[in-house]
C-alpha cells in the first residue's frame, strides 16, 4: 500500500514537457480553415442555397401574367375546286387576373424566400456548432492522451519497482497485485483515449469532407480563458438573431399570405380572345372570296 501511495504522488507531478502530436508533412490547420472547408464541401448548404434560387424564380413567374394562347381555326375546309367554302384563321387568348391575385401571390413566394434563407443560416450554425464541438473534442483528447500516457509510464515503473521488492520480501503479494491491476486500467483508459482522438479526427475529415484533415495537426489550444456571458443579453441576441425563430416567424407569415391569396380565388379574371379568319366563299354581288374577317 505504501508503494501505491507513492505512485500516486508521482501521478500529480506537474508536467515540465507535454508532448505534441505527431507531426506530419502538412502544416497546422486552424478552426477558421475548417469551418470554411465544411461551408464550402457540405452538400446541404449547396441545397439550401439552391433552394433560395428556386423561389425566387417562382417570385418572378408569379408575378407575371399567364401564358398567352395562340391557335388556329378552320370550318368547312375543302381540298376541291367547285367548292371553295371555308375558313381559315388564327387566334390569340389571353388571361388577366383581377383581384390582386398576382400581388398575393408573389408574396406568397417572398414569404418562401424568407423561410429558405432562414433554413440557410440555420443550416450554417449547425455546421459550425458540429466543426467546433469537434475541433475542441480532438484538442481535449490529445491533452488527455499526454497526461494518461505520463500516468501509464509511472504505474508500469511502479510495477517494476513493486515486483522488486516482492522478489526480496520487502512487499507483500496484495500490494503487486494491486499496483499491477492499476496499471492495467491506466493502460486501458490510454488505448480508449486514442480509439476516441480516431473517431473525432475521422468526423472532423467528414465534416469538412476532405480527407487529408484526418492527419493534419490542429493550430489551437485548450488554455483560454472561457469568456463570461450574460444571461440576459444572451437570450435578447437568441430571440432577435436566432435563425430557427426566423424560420418559424417566416413559416407564420407564408402561412398567411397563403390564406390570403386562397381567399382571392372567388374573385374572377378577365377572359380576353381575339382573331382573324380568311373566307374563302365567294360573295353574291362581287363573285370573289370574301377575305380577312
């Protein structure tokens, strides 16, 4: 018991050298390089941005009048000379919405514009939140990896020590068997740690969504201050700011808008149609077609 006591002493001796990760070919890469890397390679934001894109083409076409409608008419078509009856002609159609329909719904699409920006930078958050958390948990379990393995070099000194003495009856078995199972977990624990360093430096590289930063050494440190906040102005700047209570408010106004707009269907359009036709019958009192009508 005596030599386990003393173990835990040496455990708790300040560190005068901390090891660094190994280093690779590669440089240092910072928390900024990987939130603009995970900005730019992750899928959903591309989605998100397409989106926006999407809706604001639905805006414009909203807004214009429908298509026309150009067509051609023909009656009582003969392919014979006795009979030249018949008409040949074109048309154009044209619908015109009243009621403010097209007012409505563009804003009906604005509204969606809105909502989708909100889903961007709601978007963005989670992927930086995500980046960030994992950048300090790989920075963390390398700290923790130099202290368990400083740890795990004094209990196997300690074992030997401990088997030493047991050889010469200067300790009992209880005691090496003891330090031994001690050593075994603090061994136990390091090779848990660096599974852990694998795993986060694995989502590191899947966030970012290049490889290489799997095995690039991170340009940072886990010994800043932790800035103090206020609770208060936290949640104002969470209820101005927050993107989810933007989508959530941008959902609400859509959701108005398109009520409004639906309200409007009982109003009718205006029907508008008009053409020319060539007769080809022959008129009593000329004897010729009696052309464009």
């Amino acid at each position: 018991m005596r030599i386990f006591a003393l173990v835990a002493v040496f455990a708790f001796v300040p560190l005068t050298a901390v090891a660094q990760p190994s280093q690779t070919a590669t440089s240092p890469i910072s928390l900024q390089e990987l939130e603009q890397l995970a900005l730019q390679n992750n899928p959903t934001t591309t989605a998100a941005a397409a989106g926006i894109e999407a809706a604001r083409g639905r805006t414009r076409q909203a807004g214009a009048w429908p298509n026309p409608v150009i067509g051609y008419t023909g009656e009582e078509i003969k392919t014979g000379d006795l009979d030249k009856r018949g008409e040949h002609g074109f048309f154009v159609e044209q619908t015109i919405p009243l009621g403010g329909k097209l007012r409505l719904s563009r804003d009906v699409f604005q509204k969606t514009i809105d909502r989708a920006e909100a889903v961007r930078d709601l978007q963005r958050r989670r992927i930086l939140s995500s980046v960030r958390q994992t950048f300090y948990s790989v920075l963390l379990t390398e700290r923790r990896i130099e202290v368990q393995e400083r740890l795990a070099a004094l209990a196997s000194e300690a074992v030997g020590v401990t088997a030493h003495l047991f050889n010469v009856g200067a300790a009992d078995r209880p005691d090496y068997l003891e330090i031994d199972i001690e050593s075994r977990r603090l061994q136990l624990q390091l090779n848990r740690s660096k599974n852990d360093l694998l795993g986060s430096r694995a989502r590191l590289a899947a966030l970012t969504g290049v490889r290489e930063v799997a095995a690039r050494p991170l340009a940072g440190g886990i010994d800043a201050a932790i800035p103090e906040l206020e609770r208060d102005q936290v949640i104002r700047s969470l209820l101005v700011q927050s993107p989810e209570l933007r989508a959530a408010r941008a959902e609400l106004e859509r959701t108005r808008a398109v009520t409004a707009r639906t309200r409007r269907e009982t109003y009718p359009d205006l029907f508008l149609r008009g053409g020319s036709s060539y007769n080809r019958e022959e008129g009593e009192d000329t004897g010729r077609a009696i052309g464009w009508e």
